[in-house]
C-alpha cells in the first residue's frame, strides 16, 4: 500500500514531468507529443494536492513552464478550486508563494462556482484534453477551453 506522504511526492514530481514533457512538445513543435503527454495527465491525475509547500513549488513551476493557453494550466485551477479547505488553501503564506496568474484564475472559476447551483458544483460539462482535430473536438459534447490572451483568462465554450 503506497503511503499517502509518498503519494503526494509522486503527484508533485509526476506533475512536474507532465509539464516538463508537454513543454518539451510545444517548443519542438511536436504539437502531437504535447496532445499525448497533456491526454495521459488528465487520465493518471485524479484529485490533485496543493496543501502544502511543495505542491504550490509544483504549481508554480507548471505555470511558469506552460504557456498560458495550455488546457493543463485550467485544469489545476479547476482541481484546487474543487478541493478547497478554508485555512489550508487560502493561508497568507500559499498566497505568496501560488503564482498570480494562478490566483487570478482561481478567483474567476470561484466567481463562476457561486453563481451554480449546489447540485451542480462537480462541474463534469469541461474537457481536459486535447482533440487532434476539430472533427474530433465537434464531437465531445463537453464543453471547451478558449484562453483569451487579451484578459489573459480562460473561458469554456
């Protein structure tokens, strides 16, 4: 049985070579390396963890290694929104260290979270991954990432 220190060791290197790979892909122009490497993030990571120190290095390190465009960027937004816990994530110390434009699109997807219903706050309706064609991207009933570089902000369509 994995203990749960190690676990949240092996998420946050995990999560830090998931970048390191996708970044890899989109600076060699390997846009088909970066679609498998963010594709195979979104199926390994389940619930993600920030409580701690070296989770938010971890966050930190992924957005300032992605571009800001990049759907994995939302994605742990969206994650640390779902498993927030007052006084753990939120502390003025995690506030210093979570990059802004982190915050800033933290506070967005809070924004949309209070304006759904109770029932509706497990938000299944957004897709993760990246689709090798639009074809194959109009056929996911999910709803998709646009990044708007002006508002540099996240919008699901």
């Amino acid at each position: 049985m994995l203990c749960l220190k190690n676990h949240h060791v092996w998420f946050i290197e995990g999560m830090r070579v998931f970048a390191a790979g996708y970044a890899l892909g989109d600076r060699l122009l390997a846009p088909t390396f970066s679609r498998a490497t963010n594709n195979e993030f979104q199926t390994e990571f389940g619930r993600m963890y920030f409580a701690d120190h070296s989770g938010r290095l971890a966050v930190s390190f992924v957005f300032a290694t992605l571009r800001p465009g990049c759907v994995l960027l939302q994605r742990l937004v969206d994650e640390y929104c779902a498993a927030w816990e007052d006084g753990i994530h939120f502390t003025l110390e995690a506030q210093d260290e979570l990059p802004r434009a982190f915050l800033r699109r933290v506070t967005k997807r809070f924004q949309e979270l209070s304006v759904m219903s109770d029932g509706v706050k497990e938000d299944e309706s957004r897709c993760y991954l990246e689709h090798a064609s639009e074809g194959e991207k109009a056929e996911c009933e999910k709803e998709h990432m646009r990044y708007d570089e002006e508002f540099s902000m996240a919008y699901f369509e």
